[in-house]
C-alpha cells in the first residue's frame, strides 16, 4: 500500500477541528460525514467512456462483447461482430480511437447541470473497463494519451467547481480484475492475452485464471490510481462500486486490500483537513465499516427514516448507465417523486446521465434535467438545506428497500403519498401527485397528533402567491388546492406552526 504521506496542519491551515486520521478503522469511523452533503440532496455524474462508442446494450458492453451468449439487452458479442468484426480482430481496445469526443464541452455540461439544481457533479474517472478518464502518469490508457486526447476530468472539475458546485468523482476500477475474464476462456486469440495490452497499469489486467486472487501489484495499482485523482484535482466527494469487498471476486486477498483502502481514506482525509475542505467517500453493501463513509444504495433506497445520512445511485434511464439506442428514460415527475422521497428519509440522490460517444447529451435528456431544475426553482427551500421530520412521510404506496428495489417494486406515487422536510421550526408537506379537486388531509397533523408539532399558524403553496383554503381538525390538516394552481408534479406546503414565524 502507499506509505510515507504526511499532512502538516496547524490552526491557520483549515476550518476543521485539526485532527490526524490514522489508518485504523475506529479513526477513520470518526471522520464526519460532510455538511455539504447533507444540505446538497441532489447531484449528477456521468458514464461515459470508450463503451459509449457502440450505443448499444449497456455500459458492460467491454465484458460481454467477448461471451458470445445472450443477455437481458441482447448479445454483445453478435452485434459487436456484425458491426466491427470478430473481437479476436476488433477488441475493447480498438474502440479507443473511435472515442474522439468531438463535441465534449465541460462548461456546456456544467451549466446543464446547474440548472438542473444539482449542488455537487462529476464524471465516472474509471470504469470496470480500465481506460482512465484523466490526464494519468501511471497509464498510457487514458483520455489524455489516447481517444479524446483531453483531460476530460481535470476540464469538468475546472467547470464544475468553477459554478459553485462540489466536484465528485466515481471508480469502478476494483472489478477490472476479474472484468475480462470471461475472454480468458472463450477464445485464445483475444486481446485481453496479450501481453502489449494485458497488465497492471495497462487497459486489460494481467491475465490469470478466475481462481486467481488480485496480485499485490494490481491492488497498490488500484491505490495508486485514487491518490493521483484525490492530489490532481482535489474532488470533494469519492464515489467507489461495488468490488471493494466482494469474497467471491477477491477471497484470500481480502485482508491485504482492507489494508489499501484504509490507506487511501485516511490519506484522503487528513488531505481535506489540509485543504479547510469537508470530503465524503460513499461505499456499497459492507465495502467499508459503518461510519467510514457514506453508504449508498444502486438503484434503490431506504424504505424507513434513517438516522444516518445516505445516498441512491440510479440512472435517468431504465436500461443503461450509458448512452443506448432506444433509452427508457424516467419522466420528469418520476425523478421529482424519487428525488422527495429520498430526502424525507435522510438522504441524497446521485442521478447518473450518459451522454453520447461525441460528447453530446440527446435532447430528451436535457428536457428531463431542466424540468426537473425548473421543479426545484420553486419548491428549492423544502429540499436544499433541509432536515428530516420525525417521520418521513404518510400514504398507502410503499417502495421496498435497499439495493435495487427500484426495479423490484416500482411503484407510481399518488396525492395521497405526503413526504415531510422541515427547515428549523418549519415544516414542508410534499404531496407526490396533484389531488385534483379532492381535498388533501395530512393526519399527522390532526388536533389529536402526538408527534409534537401542535397548532397551525399558517400554510402557504410553494409558488402560488395567494392565500390558500386549510383547516386543522381531529381528523387531520385539511389542504385545498387552488383550481388556477397548474403545477403538474409534486406540490409543497410550507407549514408554521402557532408562535413561530
């Protein structure tokens, strides 16, 4: 592991209490989960890559080109022969050229996602297929050397911080380890064999067989990669896939890269310190202990009011992380639903968005973002900065929890679905669909309710400016929406209870 980092604080260096994380789980669990994020809620990042070049299938296409078998979005391996020749000819590797990202404008993609009301975005710096996408000294494999021939991290860390936005980046380089090997064993005339191309620092990793754990020198190569993002382009959030701790990928080598990653985090932490900035890792699953980081859900959520903060990764688009023919992208009011429901549980949305190989988003794309940023115009000050109720919320829809429960139980919210957020003494109703001409009745805010809130001073409509008809009774607070009010996605009730203002 990389050894011999040392970080000279005093008081004048930083706005942190100067402590010196060391790399022993019960410091690093001591590390505070930044405050930013907690008042954040929403962000952006972006899978794109050599594998964006086919649009086509999804963003595994690199594995799955080389097994010649059919999956849930096709067979790879039938369609990358048909398009560019047999993989034994035309491997992952030759689709780097093509990769050029002719179109790519950091500071076009950085306003997008400012108006889409994201506080923090970024790109995927690595995926499971090796190809970095950051001007790296450790590889030749990446943007700056090879496809775009630009720094595609450094320019949107440049753009994104540049528009008040914290700046994250996501690696998903753990799994490169076992991502090709399923070409190790279809065909020995593949690429992914060759030792020009096959190695630690190079786009495929050494060649071994499926029982083989990760070599010594591919681990510290992971670190390595980490540390040269974290001192490069100092992000404020790291964002890890799974594969930090996975027994059936990394068996008898779990214990030495426990070792790496309490490394690299403590590095990175006291690299904050050093900084005066607050800095966040997400994790999945039990990659890392809890509280030494940031756990996150994949195409999913809490089901319950956490205590904890905590965060859900998912994509705009039902098939794939990456740009595809034929997307499925989620509404606008979908993502306004699933946007409100995470934070009246405690936590923050991470939505991912593929661009085009050029570098261009589709025009669907932008029409989902913008809509959902013209939502949080209005209704901002019940999400941003906000903190969670006693209770997350009221009504008969339930989504299941954790980890792709998006897919497993998708649900389609109604009126009578209310998320709560508060923001000191105030408190915010979210209704997740229009009620029409019904009248709303949130019951736990009856005369009778034993949560504590107590008497209603006043209740207002975010971005209706006229009064508006309500009633606290035994049976609940009684809401009527304004006929001449068109919102046509969630709608927040800002509530002061008697002797507040």
């Amino acid at each position: 592991m990389i050894k011999g980092y040392k970080i000279s604080l005093d008081k004048e260096e930083s706005s942190h209490s100067v402590v010196q994380y060391t790399d022993e789980w019960e410091s690093l669990q001591q590390h505070p989960n930044p405050e930013w994020f907690r008042d954040a809620k929403f962000g952006i990042y972006t899978h794109w890559g050599p594998y964006s070049v086919p649009e086509w299938g999804d963003e595994w296409y690199a594995r799955r080109m080389y097994l010649n078998k059919k999956k849930k979005n096709g067979n790879f391996y039938v369609f990358h022969k048909e398009r560019y020749g047999d993989p034994a000819d035309f491997g992952y590797k030759d689709l780097i050229p093509l990769f050029t990202a002719d179109n790519f404008d950091a500071d076009e993609w950085a306003d997008l996602f400012v108006n889409s009301g994201a506080k923090f975005a970024g790109p995927v710096a690595e995926h499971h297929d090796g190809f970095a996408m950051w001007d790296s000294d450790l590889t030749k494999w990446d943007a700056m050397d090879m496809g775009p021939r630009r720094d595609i991290v450094g320019e949107l860390g440049k753009a994104i911080k540049g528009r008040g936005m914290k700046f994250v980046t996501s690696f998903h380089h753990a799994r490169k380890w076992w991502w090709y090997e399923v070409s190790f064993t279809e065909d020995k005339r593949y690429d992914t064999e060759d030792p020009k191309y096959a190695g630690v620092y190079k786009i495929y990793p050494p060649v071994h067989t499926v029982e083989d754990p990760p070599s010594r020198e591919y681990m510290q190569a992971w670190e390595e990669k980490v540390i040269e993002v974290i001192d490069k382009y100092e992000p404020d959030l790291l964002w890890f896939d799974s594969g930090l701790q996975r027994e059936k990928f990394w068996r008898s080598s779990l214990q030495e890269f426990d070792g790496h990653k309490r490394s690299f985090l403590s590095y990175y932490y006291n690299k904050g310190l050093q900084l005066g900035k607050e800095v966040g890792v997400t994790y999945k699953d039990k990659d890392l202990p809890k509280g030494a980081g940031i756990l996150d859900f994949e195409r999913g959520r809490n089901d319950a009011l956490s205590e904890f903060i905590w965060l859900t990764d998912t994509s705009i688009d039902e098939k794939s992380w990456s740009y595809v023919e034929n997307p499925r992208y989620k509404p606008v009011n979908e993502l306004v639903d699933i946007l409100v429901d995470i934070v009246s549980k405690n936590g923050c949305l991470l939505l991912n968005v593929g661009p085009r190989a050029d570098g261009t988003f589709p025009d669907e794309v932008k029409k989902r973002l913008l809509g959902l940023g013209d939502w949080l115009k209005v209704n901002g000050e019940a999400i941003y900065g906000t903190r969670p109720w006693v209770k997350y919320g009221e009504g008969p829809t339930r989504q299941r929890g954790g980890a792709f429960s998006e897919k497993k139980n998708k649900v389609s919210y109604t009126a009578k679905d209310i998320r709560f957020t508060t923001r000191g003494d105030t408190l915010y109703a979210i209704l997740l669909d229009h009620p029409g001409n019904e009248e709303t009745v949130i019951t736990s805010l009856s005369n009778h309710s034993q949560i504590g809130f107590g008497k209603v001073e006043s209740v207002s409509l975010l971005g209706f400016k006229e009064q508006i008809q309500w009633e606290q009774t035994n049976d609940g607070l009684m809401l009527t929406v304004p006929l001449d009010y068109n919102g046509s996605n969630a709608l927040a009730f800002k509530i002061i209870p008697k002797g507040k203002k």
